[in-house]
C-alpha cells in the first residue's frame, strides 16, 4: 500500500505544486487548506506523513502540531516555513516534528527527507508493536542565523531541552557556546528552575571543589559555616560548567 501524506498549505499554488510531486513520486495524497480542516483529515484517515505550513488562516501550524502530539494520530510531521527562525526551529522540534523546510522548497531535498521520515516512523511503528518505549526526540536572545548548520542547532537545541541528559557543548572560543546553554535551559521542563553557571576557568584549584560541591560547618579548620555548592543551588534547574575542560582531573570523581 502507498503512503499516504496529507498536504496542510493554505496557498493553493504552493499547494498544487507538492501535490504533483508527491503523486509523481507514487504517494498517495490528501490536501487542506486549513489547520482545522488538516486535523480534521489527519484524524479521520491517519495519513502516514504531513506536510505542514506553519501560517495558516485559521491555526498556526505549530498548535496544530501540538494537537495532533496530544491526539492518536502518529503520523510524522515536517512543518514548512517561509520564515525559519530559532523559534520555529526549536518548538517544532520539541513538539514532535521530525524536520522541517524553508520555502521555497527544494524538491529534491524534501523527497529525500520524507522518506528517511516515513523510515522513521516505519521503525518508530515497529518498536512500538515490540512493546518498546520509544520517544521521539522559542526566538532565542542573541542568536541570529539562518544558514543550515544554524537551522542543525536549532533542532538540536530543541531535541536535548526536552531530555534530561548531560549535553556538552563544543566549539571554538566566541561561538556562543553560553548563548546555547541558556537556551537549552530556557526550553527545558527546568525553566522556572535557576541556571546556575560556573566558570571553571576563573576558580582557584583549590576552592573548586568547595564551591563546587559545598561543604559543611567545620568540615575542615577555615570551615566555620556551612555552604551549598553550586550543584545543590541548581536543584530543580540547571547547572552549566563553562570551560569545563580546565577542570582538575581529580575533581571529575566528584567529592571523596
């Protein structure tokens, strides 16, 4: 049986357009022109794909989005946009969407990326008939950028915020290695928690472990009240060790 990919684009040039390539290409096709009546389609025949504008005249494609998450419906999604900020970039992510495009679109590229998308779900379907638990994998201040390895760190960004994995975050000096730390923050379930940053750099061997990990009243003989480390103030939020590479190699078992 052919996949199905409904086709939810409010322009009915743009439309036409993706709808004869994907015939071309041997997809079954439905098509709205709305966000309500693209769930409406979406719940009703389950397609196994959609295409998704994120400007709609009704909805905005990424509320749809969120509704078909929070609905049955499985299929995956690639949200299509004129307008490929950091924003979109990352709720798209977080909200379930396997990639997304910028218009215009490049054909090529989007026949490739929906199949490895349908593979995806193929393998997606599979574990789950296994019993397997799979889970899939806003602007952000002072990040500009559109270019493709941008629009990379934006997915990623919105992939890592929603787990609660150690990420290290590489790259040259200047790159805005902090900026991405307080965006995976910003866009985490830790939010409302602090994000509390530690300069590795900038301490003192030996205070490191002190400020670090605190200590407690007379632990040692200059230890005349007790103090939290940094660790214990990011309860609940997130702890961001920048330049974490000076640190002392005997500090990396933690406290003895």
């Amino acid at each position: 049986m052919k996949p199905r990919i409904l086709i939810v684009e409010d322009d009915r040039t743009t439309l036409k357009a993706l709808s004869l390539l994907l015939s071309d290409e041997g997809y079954q096709v439905l098509k709205a022109e709305t966000g309500d009546e693209g769930l409406r389609l979406a719940l009703r025949e389950q397609p196994d794909l959609i295409l998704l504008d994120i400007r709609l005249p009704d909805l905005d494609g990424l509320s749809v989005l969120e509704r078909l998450r929070n609905g049955p419906c499985k299929a995956a999604v690639i949200i299509m946009t004129a307008n490929s900020t950091s924003s979109n970039a990352i709720r798209a992510t977080k909200l379930g969407a396997f990639d997304y495009v910028s218009k215009p679109i490049n054909d090529e590229h989007l026949v490739v990326l929906i199949q490895r998308a349908l593979e995806y779900r193929a393998l997606e379907k599979a574990l789950r008939d296994l019993h397997t638990n799979t889970t899939q994998a806003p602007n952000i201040p002072n990040i500009v950028g559109h270019s493709l390895s941008m629009q990379d760190v934006y997915k990623l960004i919105g992939r890592v915020s929603s787990s609660d994995a150690t990420v290290l975050i590489t790259g040259e000096s200047g790159t805005g290695k902090e900026l991405v730390a307080n965006a995976i923050h910003e866009y985490s379930s830790r939010a409302q928690g602090p994000l509390v940053k530690v300069n590795c750099a900038a301490i003192p061997d030996s205070l490191l472990e002190s400020e670090l990990f605190g200590h407690e009243k007379g632990a040692f003989t200059s230890a005349l009240t007790r103090r939290i480390g940094r660790f214990e103030k990011a309860q609940a939020g997130t702890l961001f060790l920048d330049e974490i590479a000076e640190l002392p190699l005997g500090l990396h078992a933690g406290p003895g």
